[in-house]
C-alpha cells in the first residue's frame, strides 16, 4: 500500500528444515526464477539498445553502444548511484540525527553479529532496518508494510503521523511468532518514497518500525526504498537482490520454501463484497520477478479463497522476444528515396528516439528534438533549414494531436515536400517501462531525464488518432522491437519494472 503524509499518493540453516505452514500455498508460477548470478561478458553479443535517446546526431548512439554496460543486478544499482558504493552512509548519519532528537544510539554500519544489537543503515535510495535476533536463513517469509502488516489506526487512506498505525488483523502476531519458531527470517519490502521526499522524516519512520517491531514481538528485517525510479523500487527486485547477497550471512535462499504477502495484487473492485480495486499490481508483480510464492493479507492471514487479479496489458516477460515485424503495413518503406518531412507520433518513452536514430538519421535525415532545442518554434526553423539545404526531416516529437502536427505539415507544403506520419503503436504500460528501463541503464547518461506521470497524462488527453485529411500522404503504424546490447540488458526488460 502506498505511503505518505500528503495526497500523493550451497548452505543450510542452523535452523531444522520444517514444511510451510498448511494454509500457505506452494503453488509454483510459471515464471523463470530469480537468479543470483548473471552473466559477466557480453563482449560477444550484438550492440544494440533499447532506449529512446535524446541526443541529436546518430554518431551518439555508437557512442552509447561502446559504453561500458553494467553485468549484474548490482552493476545496475551502482549505475543508479552514479558509480558510489552502495554501502557508503549518508554524509549525516542515522545516530547523528537520533542523537540530535534525543534518542538512544544506533548503528548505521554493520558491525558484529547482527543477532546481539539493532541496525539502522541509510544507504543510497534505500533505509535497512535489522532488529535485534534476527538470523540468517534460507527461508524468508517476504511481507510489505503498508496495507499488509499494519493499516492506519485513522481509518484514512494515508497515515496521519507516525503513531497513526495499528497491526491488520490480530491473526498477523500469531502467524509472523509460527514463522520465527519454524525457522523462517521475517522480512518486510517497502515502498517509502515519502520517506525519501522528506515528507516523513527519517526519525519518525524509524520510530514507527521500532514501534511495529516491539508489537509484533519477532525480530525483523526492513528494506525501505526511497526513490521512485531506483532498481529497489518494488516491483523492481532490487531489494531482494541486496538482501540475499548482502544482508543474509551469505546464506542461500530457497525460493520454494520463501513467499512473500502484499496488498498491491491487481485484484478488481468487487474481489470481496464491498472492496474497492488494488490500487496496483506491484506486489505481486515483485513476487514473480524474483520467483516467490505470493499470497494477499486476507490469503494469508483470513485463508480466504485466492481472488482474480490482472497483471495488466503489458507483460515484458513476452515482449522482451518480440521479433516484428516492424512496420504495419509490413511492405512500408521507411526510408523514401525523395526529400520529405517525417513526423512521429508516440507516448514519451514508445520508441521514437531509438527508431529515429537507427533507421533515418544514417540514412541524412536530420533529426529535430523538442527535448534538445527546447521549444517547437527553433523545431520549425530547424526544419525550414534543412528542407532547404536538401535533407529530409524526421520529427521526432510526441506530436499528440492535430495542431502539434499541422505546424510541420505546413513546413513541408511550404517546402514542396510529402509529409509521412509513423505512428507508434507502443501501449501506455509498456512507455512506462522503456522509461524506467532506460533510467536504470542510462542514468549516468546526463541527457537521460526521467518522464513522470504528468506527461503521460498530457498525451493521452490530447491524443488524437492521425489521419490523412491533415495532409499526410501516409501514415504506418510502428512496433516497438526491444534490441539489447547484452544478455543483462535483455534479462533486466523482461521483469516487471513499474
């Protein structure tokens, strides 16, 4: 459940290996399972790359190609960083900001054996919690926060304070003690992007897990991402990630033993009487990532029924092999031998940019850019003066809507040239993922700018379907086809990334 103050929204255990609770369910989903490993080369795989780009010239894109790319999930999360050390605390440590509210010492930095003392680390985009007791183990019972152990003690949607809390059921004691005494690490995965926007300080919300700690009376671990396009942001399994590989005494974990519980599961409105609709799908979307068995509060906790659910349009499991073909119709040409005007109509992150640079700009189309020349007017004069000069244009804009369009329409009357209309056929969901995909592989890129939910919501309001009548002389549909410059790239597309 999402959370803020404001209206934004191998080794074996120690422990006796014993079966799952009778009312948990192993089902096994067809997914692949998480790996741990990933490989480290791609010296031998083909260049290419997915994102849409914003440089201007086509020699850029070889340029990114030839870049370094990152081999590991953890290769990706250092690039997040900027190239830091994942571990490297904040300049203002956690104690220094308890100690300045009065609050008794913790540690920031790991040090000991994490079953004799209380840890607190702020890290990069992410706040790791380990109480006291807590043990490595193979077996890891995975439970978001918000929505899943505890609710507001309000009654409102979002909590009005740190103290407004209160455990969902009374059943969530009783299950998470079972757990603990049969071995299970208990493990909450948290969204805080309050926490990170500063919305709730860092001391309230380590008050509020010390508080829910002392309820539920079971050593914890809490992972806490803070940024909205981190590789930890659930459904990302970034969190996880760091978990096995860094918070587990190097103890491997069984996925068939482990599951995880959330309330973010995709169910529609009426999955209960009286219920409202999950308001997404990225707790489940988190389980299947990582190969997890996955379970609802009430699933879990009531034994109810499973309910119906939905994953959403977009499935990146299955359009991470798409294979074209490219254009509709399929005997379109997309380079036209004549001088002409190109215009692109696409969601922001829909593919526009890479097709551009992969397909015209090699062959002198001269690539005009709202994003690189910073209004649509100096995206006209360009155009004007390369018609002029004797070079096609492609306009590689968002170009929702008739009046967007009618301005290069009329640079090409003007100029005596036809005007084509490639129109993206690239969902809602999955522009969405091409934007958090390319974030995650080209953050260190100083063009790359994250595109949020208002740009989405601005075309799709203005979004009218291009027609002929405008002045077109045609108009092809094109499919987005993910090409990857290594096999990382390629298994990071197919997860589920928002």
């Amino acid at each position: 459940m999402r959370r803020t103050f404001e209206s934004l929204s191998d080794h074996e255990t120690p422990a006796k290996k014993q079966k799952i609770p009778a009312d948990v369910r192993l089902e096994k989903d067809p997914i692949n399972e998480f790996e741990s490993s990933h490989p480290s080369s791609c010296d031998n795989l083909e260049t290419k790359h997915v994102c849409p780009l914003v440089n201007t010239e086509a020699i850029k894109l070889q340029e990114l190609t030839n870049s370094k790319q990152p081999t590991t999930l953890l290769d990706y999360f250092k690039r997040a960083n900027n190239g830091k050390n994942l571990e490297q605390s904040c300049k203002t440590s956690i104690n220094d900001k308890l100690k300045l509210s009065g609050e008794s010492e913790t540690t920031d930095v790991v040090k000991g054996d994490p079953s004799c003392e209380e840890l607190w680390e702020e890290l990069s985009e992410l706040v790791v919690f380990t109480s006291k007791g807590v043990q490595p183990s193979n077996k890891i019972a995975g439970f978001d926060l918000d929505g899943t152990i505890i609710v507001t003690q309000s009654g409102r949607v979002f909590p009005q304070g740190p103290n407004d809390w209160k455990l969902q059921f009374p059943q969530v004691k009783t299950k998470l003690l079972e757990l603990h005494h049969q071995g299970y690490k208990v493990v909450i995965f948290t969204n805080q992007l309050a926490v990170g926007n500063k919305k709730i300080s860092i001391h309230d919300f380590i008050s509020e897990i010390r508080n829910v700690g002392r309820t539920i009376g079971v050593p914890v671990q809490v992972f806490a991402s803070t940024n909205r396009w981190s590789m930890y942001r659930k459904p990302c399994p970034g969190m996880w990630t760091f978990m096995t590989d860094k918070r587990n005494g190097g103890i491997s974990v069984a996925l068939p033993s482990s599951f995880f519980v959330g309330d973010a599961a995709g169910r529609s409105k009426g999955w209960a009487p009286g219920r409202k609709a999950d308001f997404s799908c990225s707790d489940r979307k988190f389980a299947l990532n990582i190969g997890l068995n996955f379970f609802t509060p009430e699933e879990y906790f009531l034994n109810y029924r499973p309910a119906s659910y939905g994953l959403g349009q977009f499935d990146p499991r299955k359009a991470v092999n798409f294979a074209g073909p490219l254009c509709n119709p399929v005997n379109a040409k997309v380079v036209n031998e004549r001088k002409e005007l190109v215009v692109l109509v696409g969601y922001p992150g829909s593919g526009k940019s890479t097709f551009a640079l992969r397909h015209l700009t090699p062959h002198d189309y001269c690539r005009v850019n709202r994003d690189a020349l910073g209004s649509w007017q100096k995206c006209v004069q360009l155009s004007e003066s390369a018609l002029q000069r004797g070079r096609s244009v492609v306009v590689d804009n968002t170009s929702p809507d008739v009046e967007s369009r009618a301005r290069y329409i009329n640079v090409a009357m003007r100029a005596n040239v036809p005007a084509r209309c490639f129109v993206f056929a690239t969902s809602l969901e999955q522009s969405k993922h091409n934007n958090k995909f390319r974030g995650l592989c080209l953050s260190s890129q100083p063009d790359h700018k994250p595109v949020d939910e208002l740009a989405y919501n601005s075309y799709r309001s203005k979004f009218v379907k291009p027609s002929v009548s405008e002045g077109f002389v045609e108009i092809i549909n094109i499919n987005f086809m993910p090409e990857f410059k290594c096999e990382s790239d390629r298994k990071l597309y197919a997860y589920f990334l928002v």
